[in-house]
C-alpha cells in the first residue's frame, strides 16, 4: 500500500515504514503529524484518485529530526560588467517517519 501526499508545494510517494524529508512543519521531535493532502492511494489492485483529494484519507507519521540542509551556493555574474553577486541559502527541513496510510 503506497500513497502520493501534497505538502510544502511538493508532491511524495509514501508507504508505510519511509523515511522523508519535507519543508519544515510544526512540532517537536517525536510528535506525530497527520497529513490530510492525499491525493492517491493504492492498494493492490485498489486504486482510489482524488479530485483533486481522496475523501477521509490521511497519513500519520512522527517527527524524527528538524534541522537545515546543505548550503546551496547562489552566483550570478553578468560579464564584462563587473557584477558579481555570491549569496547562500541553507533551506529548513523535517524528517518523517510514515507510520501508517489510512483510506
């Protein structure tokens, strides 16, 4: 049984037992979160599609680690004008642990 889920602007597939990093959410370490975004679940040969989201389905997972990403570097230069510019940016993140689908 797998599910495709909506959160932070981006769309996951999750089954039971994954392990994701998303944007950050709210909450502490070791709280649980309930994703209402479900916009596909399949089991078996069951699939069930919403429109645009599955009616009463939702994905419990626990908060395992927040914290930042890697530092992207961001450069622009336009040639031959002296302009450089060199920024950075280090994206917040959460760790999830899908416990179980429910449709």
């Amino acid at each position: 049984m797998y599910a495709i889920i909506r959160t932070g602007g981006k769309q996951y597939q999750v089954a039971a037992g994954d392990r994701l990093k998303v944007e950050k959410l709210e909450g502490e370490v070791g709280s649980t979160v309930e994703l209402q975004d479900v916009l596909l679940v399949v089991n078996g040969d069951n699939v069930s599609v919403g429109r645009p989201l599955v009616e009463g389905a939702k994905v419990s997972a626990t908060i395992v680690e927040q914290g930042r990403q890697k530092k992207i570097i961001v450069f622009k230069k336009k040639r031959r004008k002296g302009y450089q510019v060199k920024r950075g940016h280090r994206q917040f993140y959460t760790a999830l642990n899908i416990d179980t689908i429910t449709a």
